[in-house]
C-alpha cells in the first residue's frame, strides 16, 4: 500500500472520530440541497422524492423510517445520560435542565407573538423550540481549544434534555386522528419489550424485531411513527457494571455512524432543499420564516442565558468549569441553531401546506446560519480558560 493511501486511510478514520464530523457533513447535504432546489436538477430532485416505494413516498420513508432510527439513538443517548451519565444526578441535570427550559420556552413565546394575528400559522410554535445538536456541537467543536471542555458536556447535556423536550412536544401536540386499535397493539407490544427487559434477555434481535413490529403499529396509529424509535430505545438494557456486554452501548456504538454520516445528512439533504424562484424578499418578512427566525436566534439566547445567569445568581448552580460568561453566552447564540429538529417538527406542523413548509426552511435557515456565526464570532473572541 502507497504512502498517500495510508494517509488518506489515516486522514478518512480522524475525519470518522471527529466530533465536528458529523456537523459538518449535514452542512454539506443542507448546502447540496439548496444548489439542487435551485437548478436545472429541481424537478428529478422533487420527482424521486416524491416517487412511491412499498405504500409510502422516499420523503415519507426518509421522515418516518430513517428518522425513526436517528429518534432510537437519541433515546438511547437521554437513557444512559440519565442513569449513568451527565445527567445521573440532580446537581449535574439542574443548570442544562433549567438552560434548555428556558431555550424552548422563549422561542416558543417570540413565534407565538410574532404570528399572533394568524391563527393558520400558530400550530409552528414549537419549530424554533429545538436545538440541533450535531450542528451545534459541530461548530463548538470546530473551535478547539478556545472553549474549555466543561462547556461541550455542558451544550450536550442541554440538548439531550432539549431532545426530550422536543419528543414529549411531538407526542402532545402533533398527533393526528388515534387508530385505538394500531395503539392498543403498540401498547401490546411495548408491553413485550418490557418483559424482555425484565426477564434478562440482553440479545439485541428480539428487541429490534418487536421494534420493527411497534414502528408499523405507531405508523397506523396516527402517533408520529418515529417516537417508535424512541419507545424501544426506552426498553433496551442498560447494565452498567458490563459495558462491553451491555445492549444499549452495542447498538448505541452500532447505529451513531450510520444516523451521523448517512440518515441525517440524507433528511436534510431530501428537506432543505428550497426553490427560490417566485420568492421575494418580502416573503423573508412573512410571519412564520420571521417568528422562527427571531426564535432561533433571539429566543434561544434570552433563554439559555437568562436561565443560566438566574441559577447562578441565585445560587442553585455554579458555571461550567474554567468557563466564562462569554463562553455560556456564545453557546446560548450556538443554541438557536435548530436545523433537524426544527425541520422535522415544521413538516408535523404544516403537512399539507408546500408553501409553509417552505417558509419554515427559509425560517430555520436564517436563524441557525446567523445563530451559527454570531455565536462562533462571541467563542472566537472569548479568553482561553481551560
């Protein structure tokens, strides 16, 4: 083997290992989707999207299957922070937890405000209310030794405890008419997966078969089929005291390339990809891209920020380590880049509207390259304290 092949090798596996990676890799697909959306390419991009495979379109199977999967590891990753991880205790879940509290709610509260007088746009509430945590660690990551790293477990706490709140949103407020009896089998099966799990069983094929069964059944029942994904991630043993034979780190360590290098950047690849012919720039200033937009970016920092400088203040949490008000108002900034969530809770919201679902693209595209900057500019600017 050549000298250049072991350094492609070698530069391919770092590339792998990098957290910013997978970061990088969804800006590309988002890039490419927007080039595609707006060239002669346009009309196969939209015609395979929406070409129909086994009942669903590729879009429908690119939302509801592979998606699917992405929610089976964040599942994964809220359940062993929780027991064993960042979030094991109360002192260690009170700043992120309060942090992202406040980060769902103030955006939540700007896009409420911003298309209070259209009734037909309100159900987006909840768009800019995610923090996307690829991007956002991506970019964090990118910054080296310029933000301690107390402040990257700090960001991945918050947004894992943003996932949460973005999957209960999701259950609550975006499901469609119940099929009782496709639920009452879910419910069934769920049940299965607990028994499993009570009795002992570590084998990973019983609990993905009867997981591939639940996402049918979620399917059918109205609820969003990707919280299938997080309902079986729920049920898979943990077992701490055996790592290496533990069912939750094997199929975590299993499935995070695939959602990282290939499920994600293909979602934002096949919904980002926005034409802007017969845009204008007032269509920039219509409600819904706006509300997102200043929720993003807006929202996200008085959240994030006011809630960490209240706990503080207050005495219920101290600062990340060796972290300065500058490097938690950078991640703040960094907060307001929403883009996988936010999509995908903009497609829940306005399904059956293309033109919407469009704006929600300009919206959340807006916020989170201006979030993404903003807050890279404040960290790049910050001292040094590691």
């Amino acid at each position: 083997m050549t000298t250049s092949s072991h350094r492609s090798q070698g530069f391919l596996r770092r590339f792998a290992t990098h957290e910013a990676s997978g970061g990088l890799i969804l800006m590309a697909a988002a890039a490419l989707a927007l080039v595609v959306a707006n060239s002669p390419l346009a009309e196969p991009y939209q015609h395979v999207l929406h070409a129909y495979i086994g009942g669903l379109s590729v879009l429908h199977w690119i939302n509801d299957a592979l998606m699917a999967v992405f929610f089976l590891l964040v599942g994964l990753e809220i359940k062993r922070e929780i027991i064993e991880g960042q979030l094991a205790t109360w002192e260690r879940r009170i700043l992120p937890g309060l942090a992202a509290a406040g980060g769902m709610l103030a955006p939540a509260v700007i896009y409420a405000t911003v298309n209070s007088g259209h009734p037909d746009t309100m159900q987006g509430w909840a768009i800019p209310a995610a923090t996307d945590i690829a991007f956002a660690l991506g970019v964090l990551s990118l910054l080296g030794s310029r933000v301690p790293a107390s402040l990257k477990i700090f960001l991945a706490a918050l947004a894992i405890i943003d996932d949460l709140g973005a999957v209960l949103i999701i259950a609550a407020f975006y499901t469609a008419d119940l099929n009782l009896v496709a639920l009452g089998g879910a419910a069934a099966v769920l049940a299965g997966l607990i028994v499993l799990n009570v009795s002992g069983v570590r084998g990973l094929a019983p609990y993905l078969f009867l997981g591939a069964v639940l996402w049918v059944l979620v399917l059918l029942s109205g609820i969003h089929a990707t919280l299938a994904g997080v309902l079986l991630a729920l049920t898979i043993p943990l077992a701490i005291r055996e790592p290496g034979l533990s069912p939750l780190f094997r199929l975590e360590h299993a499935i995070q390339p695939w959602v990282a290098f290939a499920i994600v950047p293909v979602f934002g690849f096949a919904n980002a990809g926005v034409s802007f012919a017969g845009f204008s720039l007032r269509a920039l200033l219509d409600p819904v891209p706006v509300g997102i937009a200043a929720g993003l970016f807006l929202g996200k920092q008085v959240g994030v920020f006011g809630m960490v400088l209240l706990a503080v203040k207050a005495g219920w949490a101290s600062l990340p380590h060796a972290a300065s008000w500058r490097h938690v108002y950078g991640v703040s900034l960094l907060c307001g880049i929403g883009f996988t969530m936010s999509l995908f809770i903009g497609l829940l919201a306005f399904p059956t509207s293309p033109l919407l679902q469009d704006e929600v693209k300009l919206g959340v595209l807006m916020g989170s390259i201006l979030s993404g900057v903003v807050g890279a500019a404040v960290l790049v600017k910050a001292p040094a304290r590691i």
